[in-house]
C-alpha cells in the first residue's frame, strides 16, 4: 500500500482547448481537443506520479464522464479506489485564445454526492488494507456534502495516526482547521479571513501562518503567496521561499503540484526547508506548461536546485 492517500470528493474531466481568437456570437473554430483527469487530490496523485511516488486515489465517480476519468487514470497508471454514484462526473472547458495568450477557465458544478454515497466513502477509506502515512484532502465540495463531513473524515484519520494534508477553502478549510490537521496551504486571501487582517504583507504572513500553529491548528502551514512564492512556517520554523522567475502558460493544476511535491519531501524524508522549496519547484513548473499538463520532472529538478542553492531560508 503506498504512503499517501488523496481525496477528491468533487472529481473532473478537464477538456482544453486553442482557438485563434475568442469573440462573442461567433463560430469559433478550436483545435482538437484534450481530456484529462482533473479535482485536487486527483491531480496530486498525478503530480505524485510524475515524482515516481505512488498514491491512491479515493473520488466518486459516475456517468459516462466517470468512465472516462477512470480510464484517464489508468492510462497514468494511478491505483484507484472509486465511489460509483448516481450522478455522472463533471466536466470542465478551458480554452485559450492564441491571439493574446490569455486563458478562459470553465469549471462546471459537481453532482449531488448523497448521504448514503458520503458513507461509501468513508468506508472505503476505513477499509484500506494498510494504513497510509499521509491522507491528502485536496479540492471543493460538491453540492450535498457539509464541511462537517471532512471533519468526520480527518478525525478518524488522525486517531489512526494519518497525517492530514489539506488544501481547500473557505467553510471547508475553516472547519478543518478548527478540528486541526497536519499540514495546511491557504493562500494569502484565506489566511487573511482567518486571521483578520484585511491585508497582508510578506513580513506579516509569516506572524499570521504563526498563530494557526500557536492555536493548535495545524503543524505546518504552507502559504501560498502566487508569484510572491510561499511562506512555511511550523513550531520553531520560519521560511520565504520567492518563486523563481518564469514564462507562464498555464496556472491550471499549480497549487495541486504544489502540495504533491510537498507530500513528496515529507515522504522522502527531506528538511522542511529543502520539503517547501521542492514544493514550490512543482507549484511553479506547472506553470510552465499549456492547459492541463501539470509539470515536467526535468523543470522541477532544475527549479529545486535554483532554489535550494541560490535562496538561502529567510523570513
């Protein structure tokens, strides 16, 4: 069984596409399509995988779109454990428009996930034959589900000793927080909610991610600050991490890479220091790539050792 366990409660089949300019009440001719598995932890167990690390991955599925992202995932030969589902998966539309290189993100509801398909859920995570080191609960809630049920889902994982990694928003992130996790990455706008400071500089990011620990919260929070890079802090640690200097293409799927190459430096045993700067060597090679791509390996290394040689830890 591997070490990492990802849960997407609100899966997607990302469909992207070019056209060569995007204007209203016109036919617009698109260039082939491309389909890709899509939703939080699903995308983390993608990133894992471009990492040579293996997860689980734990969503609802169902409907023809579920099929496809199945077979998405098998053809990236991520292990799966689906929830089957009345309702049929979503599916998101993002198209770029050549002419200016801007992107236009689509993203689609999710279908109700019942009471009774929460439950599977929950059973299907009791029921993993090893227990895994880190559950990663990554992605928005479909209608139907409460945060309360993420926070029925973090308790039990923590009293069997699972480390709680999670990356959401709003009600959701605020009432796990509440029960308290492992590792949380809220972005400057999330973390300036919780804090209430209406606006947060560099220098106070850190003093605030700080009280979260303080408070029992969380062991680590990881703040992403978008092309300002990330602020780590834990109980007796303090780090700015800038993201390094590159030509965007795509932010779809960079704060997924992220928390993956997080977990990743968590597995592999490496410092914090070195765990956040790999972390935010996968966020920012994501970006490097068009659509859905996520990152190159290759990008992440070269990235990694920038960072780690040439930005010493700073707060």
């Amino acid at each position: 069984m591997p070490r990492i366990v990802t849960l997407t409660l609100n899966p997607t089949v990302d469909k992207s596409t070019t056209a060569g300019q995007i204007i209203p009440d016109q036919k617009l001719r698109c260039t082939p399509p491309k389909f890709e598995p899509g939703g939080g932890g699903i995308n983390v167990s993608r990133a894992l995988k471009r990492l040579a690390t293996d997860s689980v991955a734990v969503f609802p599925v169902g409907g023809p779109s579920g099929l496809l992202l199945r077979q998405l995932l098998s053809a990236e030969e991520i292990e799966q454990c689906p929830i089957e589902t009345e309702g049929w998966t979503r599916e998101n539309f993002i198209v770029v428009d050549t002419s200016t290189g801007q992107q236009y993100r689509f993203g689609m509801p999710g279908a109700e996930l019942r009471p009774g398909e929460q439950q599977q859920v929950i059973r299907v995570l009791q029921e993993l034959t090893e227990l895994p080191e880190f559950l990663v609960i990554s992605g928005s809630l479909p209608p139907g589900v409460e945060p309360d049920f993420l926070v029925q889902v973090a308790r039990a994982a923590k009293k069997l000793g699972v480390k709680v990694v999670v990356d959401t928003s709003g009600p959701a992130l605020l009432a796990l927080l509440a029960e308290g996790v492992y590792l949380a990455k809220p972005n400057v706008g999330e973390l300036s909610k919780m804090t209430g400071v209406e606006e947060l500089d560099s220098e106070a990011v850190a003093g605030a991610a700080r009280q979260l620990v303080e408070n029992g919260k969380c062991e680590i929070v990881v703040v992403s600050m978008g092309p300002q890079g990330a602020c780590v802090v834990a109980a007796n640690h303090a780090d700015y991490i800038p993201a390094p200097s590159v030509k965007k293409r795509s932010t779809v799927g960079a704060g997924d890479s992220m928390v993956a190459g997080l977990v990743y430096g968590l597995v592999s045993g490496r410092s914090l220091r070195e765990t956040a700067r790999f972390g935010v060597a996968c966020g920012t090679a994501a970006t490097m790539n068009p659509g859905t791509e996520l990152f190159k390996k290759a990008d992440v290394d070269k990235l990694y050792q920038w960072l780690l040689h040439t930005m010493p830890a700073q707060v």
